[in-house]
C-alpha cells in the first residue's frame, strides 16, 4: 500500500464510521479492524507487515483501527462502524450476540491463556493477589478479562471487599503499562495479561526482570477476534481463512512469530465458559 | 629573594604574570556568570515545564487517573527513566500534601504524607501550605537541590495539588565544566599568543637596563675609555639614565687624561727644579773662579803669588762642585767628563807645579766640569722622559705629547 492508496483508504474508513451502516453494505470498501491491547498494538511497524499481508490474500485494503480502551473498540464493532476486532473474551461474552466469533489465536498450543498477578521484583513474599492487600493495585482495563474480572473474581471467590481491599487501584488502559507501573513501582501489584506478560518478557526483558509473576490463573479462552454482525458471510468465511492459513504461509508464520502465536483456530464460545462463570460470579449480565 | 632575581628574568615574568593574572580575571567572572545563567535558565525552564504540566494534570487529578498524571509527568524524562532520576525528580501532590505520584515512586511512595519523608519535605511542605498561586523557588532549602513548587488549580482556582519539581545541583555540572573546559581552552590559546609576546616585550624592555648594568659594572675595573656603550635614544628612565652614564663615562675619560697631564707636568717641574739646584750648587763656585781668573789676568801675571792664590781659588771652587757633579753623574750613570779630563791632563809622573801648567790644568777641568754639567742636565731630562713613557697612554696623541723633545 502506497501512501496514495493509504490516504484513500483512510478516507474511506472516515466516511464508513460516520455513515449509517445500511449505506456501505454496497461498496465494502477497505476492511477495518479495530485492535486492543490484547496485543502489543503500540509495535506500529508490525501492524503494517501484518496490514500489507492481509491486503494481500483479501485482495481489499485492510486498515487497522486503534482506540484507548476496549470499551471504543467494542462499541465500534457494536456500532456496526467496524469490520473486525481483536477484543477480550469478557467484551466478547458480554456482547456475543452482536458480535460473531472469527477466529481464536492459539498460544503455546492452545487457545488459551492466563491471568498473571505481578509484584514488583524486590517483593519476593507475595503469592497471590490475597497477599496485596492496602496496596496500590493496576488493572488493565475495565473491560479486561485478565486485567480486571480474573482478579475481581478471585477477590471475590476470597470473600474479600472489593472497592477497599486496596488502598488504591487504577487502571492503565494497557496491559503493557500495568508491567510499567509495578516495574516503575508505582503500584505495588498489577493484574496482567499473561500471554503478553511472556511476550515482553522475550521482546523488553529489561522490562519484566523489574517484576515478578506471583501467580498464575486458570486458563481462559484467548482473547479473540470477531467481527460485526452483519458482516456478509463471504467476507467472513474469506478474512477467517486468510487468519488460520497464516500459519501455513511462510509470511504469516514470520508474522505469528513477531506476534508470538502459533497460528489462529476458528475457535468456539465454550472456549470463553470461564470468563462467563466469573461474570456470573460477579453479576456481570 | 626576588631583589636578587635579574630584571632580565623578572621584567619578562612579570608581564607573563599580569597577562596570565589578567586572563584569569576575565575567565572566572565569566565562568561564575556563566554559571549563574545556567541556574537562571533552569529555574525559568522548570517554572514553565511547572505550569504547563499544572495545566496537564488538571483533568487527571479531576478524574483521579493515577496512571496518566504517572505518564504526564514521566513525559519530560529521558528514557531509560532511573539514570533521569539521579538529576531531577517531579512529585505531584494532593491538595492534602500526600504524594498522589511521583516520577520516582520508590522515593516518593503514592499516597503518603509529603512532609513525613524527611526534613527537606516537611518545610517544603510547610512552605506549600501557605503558598498562594504564584510558583515558588527554593534555592536554599536542601543544599544539593534546586526546588520549585507549582499549583496545579481548577478552572474556578481551587488547588487541586502542586507539582514539585527538583533538580540535583549537580545537573549544573557539565554545563559548568563544559563552560570550563571552553573558558579553559580559549584562555590556553590567549597565553600561548600573549606569553611568548610578552616575554620577548619584557626582554626587550629589559635590555637597555642590562646594557646600563653592564657597563655600570665595569667602571671600577675597567678603564673608562675601554668600556664601549651606546647611549639610549629613548626619552623614558632608562634613556637619561644611559645618557647620564654616557656622560659619565665621557667625564672619567677626560679625567684620567687630565690626571695623566698632571702628573707629567709635576714630574717636569721636579726636573726643574733640580736642574735649578744643580745650576745653583755650580753658577756660585763658578762665579769665584771666573772672578779669580779674571783677577788673575788682569794683575797676577806679574806677580807669582798670585797664581797659587787663583789655583788656591779655583780648586776650592772646583772642589765644591765635585760632589754635585758626581751626584747628578750617578743619576745618568756616566763617569764624569771633566775626571777624565783631569787624569788626562795630569803628568804620569812628579812635576812641579808652575803657573802655566797649573792654569791650563784647571782650565781643562773647568771644561771638563761644564761638559759634564751639560750631559748629565740632558741624560737627566732624557731618564726623566724615559720614565714618563712608562705612563704615557697607547694613544697616538698621547705619545707624540709624550715624546723626549718635551
């Protein structure tokens, strides 16, 4: 994609978010897919590779949507202003009736992954979140399964008080800037996502070695992408392919490995039965 | 110590001193002021970092998101953040004095009273507490920093919280020595040029000094009319000074010419002198023998008594002159004339003593005598000249004024 092409396609995407979504159901357009931190969406020159890559086997332009929280990007793909996403498996459970499950990253084997707690590397005491408590605590995103309903869950399952179990919490809309909080010591405890926990730790080791995993969670279904509801069933079945075939092609297999993955399976919703037993625990509709 | 150093070495290393003394002069004024500047630059820096940060972290302490006043004001520092925090730090406090965040949270926990984290703190603290909304500055209230406090209002002017901004003193360090090593080396440059300048200037100065020494030094030693130096033309000290030396000179010259001429003219009178004494020991002996013959002549021809009266006469008179002929006759070294002339006139053998014979025989040794008188005046004024030599100058002029015609 050149730059006169990428100008384009940003007008288009422009256009597409501010019309009723009725109207472009005609003319596609570029393919727009919002992204979370799920990932570490702040690598920008990944996101091109991995752009151009996808352009290429849809044979459409693809532009990726970047927004501060999970709840714009959700919203987006709720508003129908969006194609796809790569959400949260707790945004995507509270929302999957309007949205559709596309695909579900496979890490270390499996469409898994955990919730990791972090201290920082100077408290080598703590085991578990149950050990912070009166500390100042980082959350992810409020919308984060790993970075917030996990430990709200465990909070809960220890029959603790949630709003005065910490002196104090905040969030860092970010996994990557909970590991920069407990890292900088800012807080003295965070809850993070563990796949990209591991990720920085290969990536930015500098980073981690700062902190310390104090424990590890269940397994949950990794976070996945879905697209909008009325996405047409060509496009779907044509954009899930180019997903789980990545790691078939010697470009995508490049990209899984920046991004860590081993590939994406078209998963299912009973992946994500853990992240609706902790919504259910915690009254979450 | 330094009264014994030549003006050769201390001229020269004076004007060194003043340049170098000068040069340090300007530098260390220069460097303190550069060094005042940089304080003054930080201090505006910050207090504008202060405010724009203050406008910042308005709605992140509205809103009480922790991790983004975090991220504010983390912003100015250099990554990676811990070597920034050894050479400033920001503290954002809450309207209650605790620390909401700090760039430095392991020094300044979140959520812990400002004032209990030492004495520094406490009147920091203390000082905030009655600040208005004009920022503050604090040079002196912790000696290795450098503090300014600025509010952080609502728009309807409630405090929200200050931020604290601190810099290590230290942060001045390389921009002093930076400015050091700049003054350093144009100064270098300067006394490279002006060192060697002013040491050939402070020889050159020196010189006619030296030169005046010098001669000055060779007076009781040498004669004045060997002593060789050019008088200075220059009007200042040192050129009166030579030119009153010259003077000097010029006089000492004239003097040992004069004392020559005295001496010479005492020495010729001397001479006269015993010329005169000789005459005098021989004109009165004379005179009676020539009154005697000439009283002879006239009336003793007839008469034979009067001849053995005239010789009587003339022995006497030509025994007072002896020793005054053979005194002088020593001085030439000469045997007298007229004792040559005596044995030549006197028989080898007995004879009578008549008055011819007698006569002609002290005729012959009054000849004898005058011959003498004449040679011994002229061996005496030669042996006198003859000794003046030994004083008269090389010079030319002085020997043809020296010479035994004189």
């Amino acid at each position: 994609m050149d730059r006169r092409e990428f100008l384009e396609a940003g007008v288009a995407i422009s256009t597409r978010m501010l019309m009723p979504s009725r109207a472009w159901a005609a003319d596609p357009g570029p393919l727009v897919i919002g992204t979370t931190p799920v990932f570490l969406d702040d690598e920008v020159a990944f996101l091109r590779e991995w752009q151009e890559y996808l352009a290429e086997r849809l044979q459409r332009p693809v532009a990726f949507v970047h927004r501060g929280t999970y709840r714009e990007i959700s919203e987006l793909v709720l508003g129908e202003k969006i194609d796809a996403a790569w959400v949260c498996g707790f945004p995507y459970m509270r929302f999957h009736d309007r949205m559709r499950l596309l695909a579900v990253p496979t890490y270390q084997g499996k469409p898994l992954y955990r919730s990791y707690v972090i201290v920082p590397s100077s408290d080598t005491k703590s085991a578990s979140i149950l050990d912070l408590r009166g500390k100042i605590y980082a959350f992810s995103d409020p919308d984060s399964n790993s970075g917030w309903l996990v430990p709200q869950a465990e909070l809960q399952r220890g029959g603790n008080d949630r709003a005065t179990f910490f002196r104090k919490s905040f969030f860092t809309y970010a996994h990557r800037r909970v590991v920069d909080a407990v890292a900088a010591g800012v807080a003295q405890g965070g809850s993070v996502d563990g796949y990209v926990w591991d990720t920085l730790q290969i990536l930015h080791p500098e980073l981690t070695q700062k902190t310390r995993v104090a424990s590890k969670s269940q397994e949950f279904g990794f976070p996945p992408l879905v697209v909008r509801a009325n996405l047409p069933a060509a496009e779907f079945r044509q954009l899930q392919d180019v997903l789980v075939r990545m790691q078939s092609v010697q470009a995508g297999l490049a990209l899984l490995h920046k991004l860590n993955l081993d590939g994406f399976q078209p998963g299912s919703d009973q992946l994500f039965g853990g992240i609706a037993a902790n919504m259910h625990l915690l009254g979450i509709a | 110590m330094l009264r014994d150093i030549s003006y050769r070495y201390k001229i020269p290393a004076t004007i060194i001193a003043v340049i170098v003394v000068t040069a340090l002069a300007i530098a260390v004024p220069l460097i303190s002021s550069a060094n005042d500047a940089a304080k003054r630059d930080l201090i505006e820096h910050a207090l504008s970092l202060g405010k724009t940060l203050s406008r910042s972290l308005q709605p992140a302490m509205l809103h009480d998101e922790l991790w983004q006043a975090y991220e504010i004001v983390t912003t100015p520092f250099d990554r990676p953040l811990e070597e920034s925090l050894r050479k400033q730090a920001i503290i954002l406090l809450d309207a209650q004095g605790a620390v909401y965040v700090a760039t430095d949270p392991k020094r300044f926990p979140s959520l812990e009273p400002f004032a209990k984290l030492g004495a520094g703190p406490a009147k920091l603290s203390q000082a905030i507490a009655e600040q208005g909304e004009e920022p503050l500055v604090f040079e002196d209230l912790d000696p290795d920093r450098l503090i300014m406090a600025v509010p952080v209002l609502a728009v309807d002017k409630t405090r929200l919280g200050t931020v604290v901004l601190e810099y290590s003193k230290d942060i001045f360090r390389p921009r002093f020595l930076d400015t050091l090593r700049r003054a350093a080396i144009s100064t270098a440059l300067i006394l490279l040029i002006l060192v060697p300048f002013g040491w050939l200037w402070g020889k050159r100065i020196a010189s006619p000094l030296l030169d005046l020494s010098a001669a000055i030094g060779k007076v009781p030693k040498t004669r004045a009319a060997d002593i060789q130096f050019p008088a200075p033309a220059g009007k200042d000290e040192i050129g009166i000074l030579g030119r009153r030396f010259a003077e000097m000179l010029a006089g000492l010259k004239e003097k040992a010419s004069l004392e020559k001429k005295v001496v010479a003219a005492e020495r010729l009178a001397a001479v006269g002198r015993l010329t005169a004494g000789i005459a005098h020991e021989i004109n009165n002996p004379l005179g009676g023998m020539l009154n005697a013959i000439s009283t002879y002549k006239r009336q003793g021809a007839q008469d034979p008594s009067f001849v053995e009266r005239t010789m009587s006469l003339l022995e006497r008179g030509l025994t007072h002159i002896a020793p005054t002929v053979i005194a002088a006759s020593s001085t030439s070294g000469s045997i007298p004339r007229a004792m040559r002339c005596a044995a030549a006139a006197r028989p080898t053998g007995p004879a009578p003593i008549t008055a011819t014979g007698s006569c002609s025989c002290v005729l012959v040794l009054i000849g004898g005598f005058l011959v003498d008188y004449a040679e011994i005046m002229s061996d005496s004024v030669g042996a006198i000249a003859q000794q003046l030599d030994v004083v008269r100058p090389a010079s030319p002029r002085n020997a043809d004024r020296s010479s035994p015609s004189d």
